[in-house]
C-alpha cells in the first residue's frame, strides 16, 4: 500500500470509529448506560455473577478500570457489587432486575447503528465489507513486525 493510501485508509477508519461510536453512545446513553460498558454487561449476561477479576480478563482491560466501571454502573442500579462470602478480598458483580432488562432493548439499540452504517450499501457489498474488515481485525490481533534495521554502517579506519 502507498503511503496516500495508508493516510486514507487511518482517515476513512477514524471518521468510521468516530461516527459508530457516537451514534452508540447517543443510543446507549438513553438506557443509561455509558459507551465500554456494553462489553461488561455482554460479559455478564453470558455469565452472572463474576469477580471484578474474571470481568477484566474477558473484557481484556485491568482490574481497575473494571472497578471504576463496576462503580459507576453499581450508582446507576445496573449491577450489584458485593463481598464474596469465602474471600472478603473478593468483589463479585451481579446484574440488577435493571441490568437483566438491558439484554433486549441494548442490542436493539447497536443494530440500529450498525443499519445506518450499512445503509445503501447491497448484500454483496455488506458482505465483501465485513470480511475485509474482518481480515483487518485478523492483522491487528498478530504481533506487529519487526521494523527491519539499516545495516549497520562500514566505518572506514583511517589512513
């Protein structure tokens, strides 16, 4: 790929990203739920009633930020924080009747997004879309290569 192509191609995928995630969070924001904390309510949805431990390996962030959002959702009624009985160190989170509720109406509101985004555009174009931006994703999930070094420069001795 050129070098024009790369910028347009970091161009075009961050008007996307922008775009997405702001209809998102406009759409989530109505539930009362804050754009990153969709993936902790999936998580949880799967799985109920789950250390502050296990939420943040299966989301693939830290402890913390966990905590962080686990507080936040815990003052919006969407989860419950209490103390394992076994390990008082432990936090265990649990949906609320108010998160439960979530599991229809959230992905409702993501679809939409995701049908604005692909509005206008055939069949065959959404599926010619997806699986390049699949393979993308797929480059991104390898380790990065190498930059490979100049050789080092012959010194001369001097005369």
């Amino acid at each position: 790929m050129q070098s024009a192509q790369e910028r347009q191609f970091r161009d075009v995928l961050a008007r996307v990203s922008r775009g997405i995630k702001g209809a998102s969070a406009d759409g989530m924001r109505q539930l009362g739920v804050h754009i990153g904390q969709n993936f902790l309510l999936e998580e949880l949805w799967r799985e109920d009633d789950l250390t502050l431990g296990e939420l943040a390996r299966r989301m693939g962030v830290e402890v913390p930020t966990v905590t962080r959002m686990t507080k936040r959702m815990e003052a919006a009624g969407l989860l419950a924080r209490t103390t394992d009985t076994r390990d008082r160190r432990v936090v265990r989170i649990t949906l609320t009747d108010q998160g439960h509720a979530l599991r229809e109406k959230l992905p409702a509101v993501l679809d939409d997004v995701a049908r604005r985004a692909l509005r206008d555009l055939t069949p065959d174009q959404r599926d010619q879309l997806i699986k390049l931006l699949s393979h993308v994703a797929d480059n991104m999930t390898e380790p990065a290569p190498q930059p490979e070094t100049a050789p080092a420069a012959s010194r001369t001795q001097p005369d």
